[in-house]
C-alpha cells in the first residue's frame, strides 16, 4: 500500500516536473490580468420573534497566468446580528475561506484543481450561492446535509457530443481538515451534467462518500431549464443522506422585461418563486451542528427582484415556513453589490 | 485504508492526467496556431451546436444561473470567463465564443 502512495506520488511529482516549463509564468499584455471581484451584501430576515440582519463582504482574487492557470479565492465574511424580545441585540461573525484554489486547464476537456474548493455537488453550492446570483436570501434546506467546502484535489471539465450534448464532470477527493477558517471533511465524490445547449437544459447527478467517522453516502440530482421562448427559468435540486435526511427544492424565475406597463422598472425586474421540502430521518443521526430543521419542514418563497444597475440588485421576499416547532412567515430585504476591479495595471 | 487507497488513486489519476494532458496540449498547440493563421476567430473556428452564435453560447451558459454583468475591458473579461468556464463546467469552445461576445 505504502509503496503504491509512493509511486503515485512520484508519478505526480514527474507530471509536474514535465509541466514545469509550461509553469505559472505571468503574462499580463496578451493575457487576462488579476481582478478584485466578489459582492457585498446587506439582507434582513423578519419572522416572528426574532430579526436577523446580515452583512456579508466576499471578495474574490482572481489571478490568472499565462493561457492555462489561474490562482482563485474566496473570503467570505458573514455577520449575524439577531434580535429577540426583550433580549439585547446578539451577534457573531463568521469568516472563512470559501475556496483558494489553483486550476490548471490542461486541454480542452480537463481542469485539474488544487487547494481548497467548493465541493461539486449539485447546482446550488457550485453556481448559485453567492448573494448577488441567488434569488432568495435563504440557502434550501438540503444545502444543510451537502458538504459545501472540500480540501484536496479535484478533475473536471467539459466535452461536447456532437451538436446536442455537453457532458460535464468533476470528481474530488478532500481531506480531513479541522480549522475554523478552512475545514473540511475527509469525503471523495462526483456531479456529472448532461448539457443540452439548444433546449438550455442541464440535468445533473451528484455523489459523495463520507470517509471519517461514520462513512455513509450523500447523492443528489438537479436540473436546470432555461426557456427558449419566454424570459424564465427553472431549477431543481434533490438530496438525500441515509443518516441526516432528504429533500428538494424547486424554484423559477420570470424576468418581466415583456410586461406591458412601468416599462422602466419592469425591464429591470424579476419574480420568483420557490417550493422546497426536507423530510428528517426517522432516526436523527449526525445532525450535530448542521444547519437543518430538527423535523420534516416544507417552506415557500415568492420574491421580486430589481436590478437598480446591472452590478446592484435589490430584492424582496415572502415565505412561510410549515415545521413542528410552529408555523410562521418570514420576510426578507436585501441588497447586493457586485464588483470587479483591477489589480495593479488593469488591462486594455 | 479505503481512503488511502481512494488517494492512491486520484493521485495517479491526476498524474496521469497532467501528463496526457501535456502531450495533447504540445502537439494541438501546432495545429490551433496553424489554424488560427489561417482562420479568423469566428463561431465556425468552434465547437458549437449547429447554427449557433456566440451571443447565443452566452445566453444558454451565463444567463442561466446569473442576469447580465456590467461589462469589462478585454483582459479583465478574459479573467472572468476563465474563472467561470472553471466554476460552471462550460466547454472551451463555448467559453471562447463568450469571450468574443463580451468583448464585442
């Protein structure tokens, strides 16, 4: 066993040893340049009894070198200020790094990623969590049971089949990491998409093995549908974890930019709505600290969101939440910025 | 011990890989430089599904998860889509095809 960790790692070590002439080489004039890019965001969540206000900075340094590398990371830093009656306002930060992560695109079907990332699993954790891309403040239930960071190494990329068929992969592997900025657990998985560019449909399933503590399976599926004719799309994603729970959710989005009247602001707006369910395991086995409801819990969403400028969105919310604990609304306001600057010269 | 084995294993997976990959890219780099002397950087030059643009590789890839972004200057894009054809799994050749369309 020893002897194979150490041919595989001597293999690894000759691979990039023969790549090295290709190796991080900065050319800024014909090349991309670094970027300071990410949002800042500002949301409040109401529900009886309790308001929270959340702001959240997440800048992102892009550093990219020569045509095959890029150096990529995420701070993200969230506070939590929350009110009850009668109780003094309580807060608390959390910082961490989302990901810092080297990629090197090696052709055109393969990346190899190293360093910390964000786990490939599903649509949600990958493409949609930022704030300023999300449609509703409030992540789905089932992100609660995926993992969401991962420290290791991971390939990926994209081939496409003909004229009616991209197929997408990633497979990881993560180690154990217990830190508070940039934890992990030790776990290995796949999401393999089925792109279909002329219907703009995308449908995806995910898999992860949990490899400490109690080794148990996570899988998942997703689809995302963009129509072709009218300005909506829908998205889907299903999870579900032997030990922890299941559940999915649903969303859809109209940009209502073919609305006839207050042309001005409906050419800058949107609507959603979203329907998501979690079914807890009749057992509670590893819930520990994760962020999910301690019982089967369904929930609603219908937002509006306003594009003030292309980078400023604001938007507002509705839902009402159906759990053990007691039924409730929850209204939620929120703005998001997102920027994009140069880093030392900037480019023509 | 599964783990290590799991290890073992994506390691000489990627190993191998960087250096597949490695051969390719020398040997493609020759042909791509040859044709793009001899084509110009134009939808036809990419993979893409039969009678599309790249404005419609954009729409199909980028304004499907996000709303259209304020636009950038050539390089800082050039960042971006990189970036994005990592995050979001995008082909290379669409990911080219956006990046001519940002950069109109």
């Amino acid at each position: 066993m020893k002897q194979f960790s150490f041919f595989a790692v001597l293999v690894l070590l000759f691979a990039v040893s023969a790549t090295a002439q290709d190796a991080p080489q900065y050319t800024q004039p014909e090349g991309g340049v670094p970027l300071l890019t990410g949002f800042v965001g500002f949301g409040t969540t109401f529900q009886p009894g309790q308001q929270q206000l959340s702001p959240t900075i997440s800048p992102i340094v892009l550093v990219p070198f020569g045509e095959k590398w890029l150096v990529e990371s995420e701070l993200e830093i969230e506070g939590d200020y929350t009110h009850t009656p009668n109780q003094p306002w309580d807060h608390s930060w959390d910082k961490g790094f989302e990901y810092a992560q080297v990629d090197y695109l090696a052709n055109k079907y393969l990346t190899v990623v190293v360093g910390r990332f964000l786990t490939p699993f599903g649509i949600y954790n990958e493409r949609l969590h930022p704030g300023w891309v999300r449609n509703f403040q409030a992540a789905p239930y089932i992100v609660g049971l995926e993992m969401t960071d991962s420290n290791g190494g991971q390939l990926r990329g994209a081939v496409p089949i003909g004229n009616f068929l991209d197929i997408n992969y990633a497979g990881f592997f993560s180690a154990s990491v217990n830190n508070s900025w940039e934890g992990s657990t030790r776990a290995a998985g796949e999401r393999v998409g089925f792109f279909f560019p002329k219907a703009r449909l995308e449908v995806g399933t995910s898999f992860q093995r949990q490899l400490q503590d109690t080794h148990v399976n996570t899988i998942g599926a997703d689809a995302i549908w963009q129509s072709n004719k009218l300005p909506m799309d829908v998205r889907f994603e299903y999870a579900r974890n032997r030990f922890v729970g299941s559940g999915y959710w649903f969303e859809g989005a109209y940009r209502m930019r073919r609305i006839g009247f207050l042309k001005p602001l409906m050419r800058k707006s949107q609507t959603e709505l979203r329907f998501e369910q979690f079914f807890a395991p009749s057992v509670m086995g590893m819930v520990g600290d994760m962020e999910l409801p301690d019982s089967n819990a369904k929930r609603f969403f219908g937002g509006w969101s306003c594009w003030i400028r292309p980078d400023v969105r604001t938007n507002f919310s509705y839902g009402r939440e159906f759990i053990d604990s007691g039924d409730h609304n929850v209204w939620t306001v929120g703005l998001t910025y997102r920027f994009a600057f140069p880093l030392g010269g900037g480019g023509k | 011990m599964k783990a290590k084995v799991v290890l073992s294993m994506l390691l000489t997976i990627s190993a191998m890989g960087v250096l597949i990959a490695q051969t390719t890219t020398t040997s493609t780099a020759v042909n791509s430089k040859q044709s793009q002397a001899s084509q110009p950087q134009s939808a036809k030059a990419w993979h893409l599904p039969k009678g599309w643009t790249a404005d419609q590789a954009y729409k199909a890839n980028c304004t499907r998860c996000h709303a259209e972004v304020p636009k950038l200057n050539s390089q800082q894009t050039k960042t971006i889509v990189r970036h994005m054809r990592v995050r979001a799994n995008i082909t290379h050749d669409e990911a080219e095809a956006i990046l001519q369309y940002l950069n109109k």
